[in-house]
C-alpha cells in the first residue's frame, strides 16, 4: 500500500466488538499487513488519561475519589470536547504518522462514535459535532467502517452473563435504555447515509458468521484498494 488505510470499528454495547478486533488484527497481520490497533477513546499518553475520566474508569489510588467526582460532573458539551481533544492528539500522533508510513491502522472506534452517543444519546446537535469534526479532521474520514449491531436487549443481556470489573459498567454503559436506543439509532442511520464506508454487520449470529462477514468486507476492501487480498 502506498498509503495507508484507516479502518475503524464501531458496535452497540454487547456486540463483542473487543474479540472480533482481535480476530481481524490477526487476520491482517496474517495477509502480511502492517497493522497498527488502537482505540478512541485513547491510544495515546494524553488519550488514555481522558479516557479514565470519560469512562469513570479510576485506578484505586489516592486520588481515586477526587477522579470519580469529576467523571460524575462532567458535562455533556464538555464530554464532546474531549472526545475530540483526545481524538485530535490521536490523529497527530498516532493515526496520520502511522498512515504516512503506508500501515493499515485498525481503530476501536472513531467519530461516528461521537455522532451516536455524544449526538443521540446526549442530543448535541449533528451541526456541532460537524464542525468539531471538520476542524480536527480536516477533511480524514475512515476508509471502512465496520459496524456491529445487536438489538439493545441483546446487548445487555451479553454485558450481565461478561460479568464487569465495576458494577453496571463505565459511564457510558450506566445509562438508561433510551440512551442506548438513541445511540443505536443514530448508528443505524449512519450506516444507511454511507453505505460505501460503512458495513452494517448483524452481530447476533454466531460468532463464526460474524467473523466470517468482517473478513468478507474486508478482505473486497483491502483488494479493491490495493489487489492484495484473495
Ligand atoms: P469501549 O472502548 O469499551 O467501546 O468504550 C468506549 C466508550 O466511549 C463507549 O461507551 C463509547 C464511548 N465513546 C463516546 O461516547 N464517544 C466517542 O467519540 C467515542 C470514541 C467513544
């Protein structure tokens, strides 16, 4: 590849989008390509940091009550900018370099992420979080989307029998059923506006047919791109 790609993962809660990340970076790497895997929030130093305070994710130190009072105020335009702030670290340093070099970067989720939870489950307007886009992104959008879905009951039944290292999950799984009902919509909606870059991938069959649809979309990705895979 002379230029790399950008793929990105996105899934409703209880999609096993975490496991079939993995099968598909062995997948790649296998096809002899140089893959990169990181994740939104997160994926670098600054990243990961804001990542603990989106999720409400705290390390049981000193300051761990201090940190799990600020996750618990942050607010919801608030929420947006660091969504993008840790995004745009992300880019500088890790996505675009990585790219340059020609590498395939496979990402846990992006920013049509932000449009479904920070849009439709928190309700900022498409226009905000365009504008936010625009200007941290330039112009960049994923080559391929990989989109999970399960029904929101499904998805919480899953998360209960995974079982959590915190009780009723991060602050974004903490969140009633409507919430998790907007962001799916918005996700579904996504999915039918870009129908070139985003494969809508039903993740309530078995997980041999999920993985085997990932491949199957990109492997027809990576071969119309760059010949490369059968
Ligand atoms: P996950 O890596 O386990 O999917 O957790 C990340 C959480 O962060 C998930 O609940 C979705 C949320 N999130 C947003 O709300 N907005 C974003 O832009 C991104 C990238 C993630």
């Amino acid at each position: 590849m002379d230029k790399g790609v950008l793929i990105t993962v996105e899934g409703t809660d209880g999609a096993g989008k975490t496991t079939l990340i993995e099968y598909l970076k062995i997948w790649l790497i296998n096809k002899k390509f140089d893959v990169i895997a990181t994740r939104e929030p997160g994926g670098t130093q600054l990243g990961e940091v804001l990542r603990k305070i989106l999720l409400g994710d705290h390390d049981h130190d000193d300051q761990h009550d201090a940190n799990t009072r600020i996750s618990a105020r942050i607010s919801d335009q608030a929420e947006l900018m660091l969504m993008f702030t840790a995004r745009m670290q992300h880019l500088q340093e890790v996505i675009l370099p990585a790219m340059e070099a020609g590498r395939c970067v496979l990402c846990d989720r992006f920013t049509d992420a932000t449009y479904a939870y920070q849009g439709g489950g928190r309700g900022i307007s498409e226009r905000r979080i365009q504008q936010l886009e625009d200007w941290v992104q330039q112009g960049l959008q994923p080559d391929l989307t990989l989109m999970l879905d399960v029904p929101v009951e499904v998805g919480l039944q899953r998360t209960k029998k995974r079982g959590r290292t915190r009780p009723g999950g991060d602050r974004f799984e903490q969140q009633q059923i409507d919430f998790k009902e907007a962001v799916r919509q918005v996700y579904l909606q996504r999915a039918e506006k870009y129908p070139q870059r985003i494969k809508l991938i039903d993740a309530t069959r078995c997980v041999a047919e999920v993985q085997n649809d990932l491949i199957q979309s990109v492997g027809a990705f990576l071969k119309a791109r760059c010949g490369a895979c059968k």
